[in-house]
C-alpha cells in the first residue's frame, strides 16, 4: 500500500481511539501508520538497497510493535495508546494483501525469529521504476482506489466531528 492507504488507517485510528484530538497527536497516528516504510526513506539517503530492502527489516512485528509502542509513550491516557499500538499494527495488516511482484515477495511478519515470508495478494500494487512509471495512469488509478477505500469512508462518517476539532483552537495546540 502506499502512504495514502496508510494515512487512512491513520486518521481512522486517531479518530476512533485518540482522547486528545490535536493536531500533534494526529501527526502522531499517521507517523506511526506509515512507520514501517521508513526503509525508503533510509533507502534514498543512503543509497544502499541492500541494507534498507522494502519489507525485509521494518515490516514485521518485532519493528512495528518497538515503534508504537515507544511512540505511544507521548501519549497520555490508555485507550489512545492502545490505539496508536493498534493503528501501527494496521500497515502491516495492509502490507500483508497486496499482490508484491517484486521478491522477496511478502512480509517476514515474525523476523528475527522466523525468515516465512506471508502473503494473501488481493490488492493492487503501485508500480515502481522510471518517473514514467511511478506517474503512470495505472499508479493514479490504484492511489484513486487508495483514498476511495481507506480514507473517503472516514471523511465522510467521521466529517462533523473532524470539521468541528480541526476549525477548533484546542486541535492547534501540540
């Protein structure tokens, strides 16, 4: 999935869970939701595919639990820890059905224990290659696809309550 499904998730766990509701903790939750692609960050500053291979070290459980975790520590109440906890957990329950077609094919959800590789592919994948291709018609209509399914539906249940919060003075105090 790509950062626009993540995000969904995101602001679906920061709405459902987050006691607080600022504009902090939101960036919190979507941090948190896209964590485990921060091998392509590392990937483009260090220039090292073999080193920051995508999936093969950040998307597993031991990473992703270790991130939200420590990242709920900023977080003061239980309920919205659990959910940024829960929320983190969510890319890799995204991650896991998406078709890969570039190997190693799947998540190793349980490295370092187990090197398994699980994957259920159902969901398109986002191309990558040239900048012709990550721009693609087909790129744009798996990214439409993305925000039509994982953030639309939160917008539009959840559009009172975040229309109200984010116009609020207190969703603007970190």
């Amino acid at each position: 999935m790509s950062p626009v499904a993540h995000a969904g998730l995101g602001l679906l766990g920061w709405q459902v869970f987050d006691r607080k509701k600022t504009a902090g903790t939101l960036l919190l939750f979507l941090l948190v939701a896209n964590g485990p692609d921060v091998d392509f960050l590392l990937h483009t500053i260090f220039r090292s595919r073999a080193l920051f291979l995508h999936q093969y070290y950040t998307h597993n459980l031991l990473f992703t639990l270790g991130l939200s975790v420590c990242a709920s520590l900023l977080l003061g109440d239980a309920r919205s820890r659990m959910g940024l906890v829960l929320t983190g957990l969510s890319h890799l329950a995204a991650d896991v059905i998406v078709i890969d077609t570039l190997p190693p094919i799947g998540l190793r959800l349980f490295y370092p224990f187990s090197g398994t590789f699980y994957n259920l592919p159902w969901f398109p994948y986002l191309k990558r290659g040239s900048w012709k291709v990550i721009t693609s018609m087909r790129n744009f209509e798996v990214l439409a696809l993305e925000f039509v399914i994982f953030i639309l539906p939160v917008l539009l249940i959840f559009f009172k309550p975040l229309w109200k919060r984010v116009t609020s003075a207190p969703f603007w105090k970190i």
